[in-house]
C-alpha cells in the first residue's frame, strides 16, 4: 500500500512538472504568436503607407494628364478656327479672281 501511495506521489508531482513545461512551452508559443502578430501589423502598416503614396502619385498623374487634355483641345479648337479662316481667304480670293476684270478685256 506505501509503494501505491509512493506511485501516486511521483505520478502527481511529475504531472504537475510536465503540466509547468507545458504551460511554459503554450507561454513561449504565445509570446511567438505576438511577436509574428506585431510585425504582420508594422508590414501591414508599411504597405498601407506605400499605397498612399502610390494613390497620390496616381493623383498627380491624372491631373496632369487632364491638364494635357484640355491643352490638347485647346489647340485643336485652334487649329480649327486657323483652318476655317484659311477657307474663308481662299474662298474671298476666289470670288475676287472670278470677278476682277481679266487682263485680256
């Protein structure tokens, strides 16, 4: 009967000792787990600050581009008014041949 109370004894105190490294063990599992959790969220941080960055650049660019646009057809509206006057001339010039006296009257 001593030898099972002796058992028992052992069985407990080496129970409680695998229970502390288990315990130990879920601890440093745990402190693993925040320190992976802490750089996901500088990482995280990190990549949203670079698409910030990359949406302003984006930003830039399609002002600048809409800023080229309107030059564009600021030009071409140009472009059309210069042509439409050369028409008008050319036509003014061809109705003063046709009408101007010939050189051969």
């Amino acid at each position: 009967m001593a030898d099972r109370k002796e058992r028992n004894r052992k069985k407990q105190e080496g129970g409680g000792a695998a229970a502390a490294g288990g315990f130990e063990r879920l601890a440093t599992l745990v402190q693993e787990l925040i320190k992976r959790y802490q750089a996901q969220c500088q990482e995280s941080a990190g990549l949203r600050e670079k698409l910030h960055e990359a949406s302003l650049r984006l930003d830039a660019h399609d002002a600048e581009r809409l800023a080229w646009n309107a030059q564009r057809q600021d030009a071409t509206k140009r472009i059309d008014e210069l042509m439409a006057q050369l028409d008008h001339l050319e036509a003014e010039l061809e109705r003063r041949y046709k009408t101007a006296p010939s050189a051969e009257e």
